[in-house]
C-alpha cells in the first residue's frame, strides 16, 4: 500500500510537471534566429488587434458586461473568420474575463496576448482620475506594478493566454496629452529623463510579474523604435520588443536597427492601412490589401529562418474591423466618419503634402454592419481578409517547418558531437 501510494504521488507530480511544460510559452534564441515555443512545438505569431464595438458604441461599450448569450453569439461568429484568415493569436487588453480567453482557445485554438496599457491613457490614484501618467511618481510606479501582479495572479493558468504585454506607445504619451491619434511625434531628447523613468518602470514590473509566472513572455509596446538605446539599457528583463508602426508599404531597417541595437526579439503589435482613399474620397480596398500584404512579406522575411533580420516572431494586423467610434470619440457615433486625423508619406497612394490621409475610422480588414437584437453585428470583409488568408497559408507552414527542420539538425548535430 506504502508503495502504491509513493508511485501514485510520483505519478501526480510528474503528470502535473507534463501539463505544466505544455502550456509553457518562452522565448529562445535558436541558431537560425528567435522564436517562440508553446510547450516543446515553435509557434509564429499571426496575429490580429480585435476588439469588440457596435456601430453607435465607443470605448465605454463592453461586450464582457453582455449577457453570455451575446458573448457567445459574438465570438462565434467573429473567431471562425479569424481562423479561417490564418489568425492564431489576438491581441486584447485586460477586461476581458479569463473564462472568455479559455473559450476562444478551446473552441477554436486562437490564443490572446493580454495587454495591460499601463497608464497610456490615465490612472487614478487616491480616488482621483489623472489624466497624464508621471512615471517617475512614486504612488503611480506602486499603483501600476500592483495593477500588473494583480493581472498576473488572476490569468496566469489560464489556457490560451500566450504572453502579457505592457502599455500602447507610452512612449508618445511623454509627447501627446490626448488619447486621439495624431501626427507621430519626433523624438525629443528633453525627454530622455521621463523616458528612462517609463522603462525603468517597465523593466520592474516584469520583474514582479516573472516572480508569479514565469509560464508566459512579457513584451511591451513601444511606439515605432523611439529611444532603443534606453530601452536596451533599462529593459533587460523584458523578453520581447513589441512595437506599433504605420510606416505604408514597407517598415524600411526597422528589424536591423532592433537587431543592432538590441539582442530581443520583435513583435510587430500594430500596422496597418486604412480602406478609404483620401484623393479619390472613395473606399480603397486595392491599396489597403497591397499594403497589408508587403508588411506581412517582410515579416515573414524577417523571421527565424527567413535569411534577413532573423528576429522577429510576428505581428499584429491592425484591425479586424472599423472602428466608427474613432474620430472624435464620443460623438457621431452611428456615422463611418471619412475624415482624416493625421498624415502619413508612407501611404504615397493617397498622401499629399500638407494635408491629412490617414482615416482612422477605416483601418478593419472587415467593413461592419449593423447589430441584431442581441446586439450583435455582421462584418463584411475586404480584400484584405482574402489576400492575407493567401498569404498566411503559404508562408506560416513554412516558417514552422524551416525551425522545425533546423531544430532537429541542430539535435542531430549535438547527438553526433556528443558520439564523437
């Protein structure tokens, strides 16, 4: 019986030690370049910024306070069209409750990069709402880090929870004051001071968080590749560099100067075009599906095994449907508003100097209908979704099998230095 009992206990312990490693999720950097491995198989990030607003809602709306019935009824119907593009993993930010992440998982195999924005867009510290976040506070630097300890606590055993991902371009929230989009500011080196402030508070809290999980990757989101240098020198116990980049049909020597600049890998957390052509006033699903389709090319060509950069692990498509809450924010919510915010020369197809031509409202590879009664919407996708459903078929196999295939050399090779 004794013995019985002394097995049975191993067996526990060994089975629970199997699971553990299954959803394991780290970061390595092979020979042929880094990638990411859930349990022991190399993953590649396709991914896709999701979010969840009916035509008349804006960010106040949450689906997560619908009834489970609409839940349901939204998820089923949005996740099959992701997974159908190739999607394996979305992007949301904390709200959502883990048993959704689980669902989403289990019931089509998509996982969730959970992003905790960090005071990108306020705070509030004793009962009181502030609107720009003071990194080197210290009430703000104890309030975030128990924020994200508090985050990790309650999804880390979550199934389909892939990494957590810290802020959205905090970086510009040094600059902006507002939370609309505006024209990407240059970096201003005055304020390198409040710079190493939000990285250093970045680096502390990974260190909090990895000292509950160390199951799953941390990133943040920086803003284009605004003050590398400091995030080299302050970020150390970050494991992945997660940038937001609008730069038109091609990202230039972004993952080179990552790669020079720092030995982490990148993740691509937003890019992307908008669907409506600022020259012509007219919707523009050519140019979008164009553009999105050469950022991609040059993802895949900067990843582990691609023969470039070699460092990057995938991306997030930004987005999967109109956001018509956008511009302007809290009003005229129930019209798709065609104004443009802000300029961009990467997007040559529509730019033209001195005026605005990036319409914030247009960015979703799926144009969005009108809801229900559960209140539930149908999207209509556009030629993007199709051209990017093409591209992921083709290229993620690949990549997968070029890691899988260098992997198992690499082993071969070590068997046989080792019988040597």
């Amino acid at each position: 019986m004794r013995k019985y009992h002394t097995i049975l206990v191993f067996f526990l312990i060994v089975s629970s030690n199997a699971l553990s490693q299954e959803g394991k999720v780290i970061v390595k950097k092979a020979t042929n370049g880094f990638l990411i491995q859930v349990g022991s198989k190399p993953f590649f990030v396709n991914g896709m910024n999701w979010d969840y607003y009916p035509i008349g809602t804006n960010f106040k709306y949450s689906l997560w306070q619908q009834p489970d019935k609409t839940i349901k009824e939204a998820l089923n119907y949005e996740m099959p069209l992701l997974r159908k593009m190739g999607v394996n993993t979305i992007r949301q930010y904390t709200g959502i409750p883990p048993e959704w992440i689980k669902y989403i998982f289990q019931n089509y195999g998509i996982y969730t990069v959970l992003n905790h924005p960090f005071g990108r867009y306020g705070l509030t510290l004793n009962g009181k709402w502030e609107s720009n976040t003071d990194y080197s506070n210290d009430l703000v630097r104890e309030t975030l880090v128990k924020e994200v300890e508090e985050m990790v606590f309650l999804y880390k055993s979550t199934p389909g929870l892939l990494m957590f991902l810290l802020g959205n371009e905090n970086n510009y929230g040094l600059f902006w004051q507002g939370a609309e989009t505006e024209n990407i500011p240059l970096e201003n080196r005055k304020s390198t001071t409040a710079a190493i402030n939000l990285y250093k508070l970045f680096n502390e809290a990974a260190i909090s968080m990895k000292a509950i999980d160390t199951n799953h990757p941390i990133a943040i989101c920086n803003g284009d590749l605004m003050f590398l240098d400091i995030i080299a020198m302050e970020c150390k116990e970050v494991d992945v560099l997660g940038v937001n980049i609008y730069r038109g049909l091609s990202f230039g020597d972004s993952f080179e100067k990552i790669k020079s600049s720092l030995n982490k890998p990148v993740m691509f957390t937003e890019f992307g075009a908008d669907a409506f052509n600022e020259i012509t006033k007219v919707e523009d699903q050519h140019n979008q599906a164009t553009c999105l389709v050469a950022n991609w090319k040059e993802i895949y060509a900067n990843a582990a095994g691609g023969g470039k950069a070699e460092n990057c692990i995938g991306g997030f498509t930004f987005q999967f449907s109109d956001g018509w809450w956008k511009s302007g924010q809290t009003k005229n919510l129930s019209t798709h508003d065609s104004t443009a915010s802000w300029s961009n020369g990467g997007y040559k197809y529509d730019y033209q100097k001195g005026l605005f031509n990036m319409n914030e409202e247009w960015f979703g590879v799926c144009a969005k209908g009108d809801s229900n009664t559960n209140g539930v919407y149908s999207l209509y996708p556009r030629a993007s979704y199709y051209e990017l459903k093409k591209l992921n078929k083709k290229y993620t196999h690949s990549i997968l099998k070029n890691v899988q295939y260098n992997q198992t050399k690499n082993v071969m090779r070590q068997k046989w230095l080792i019988n040597k």
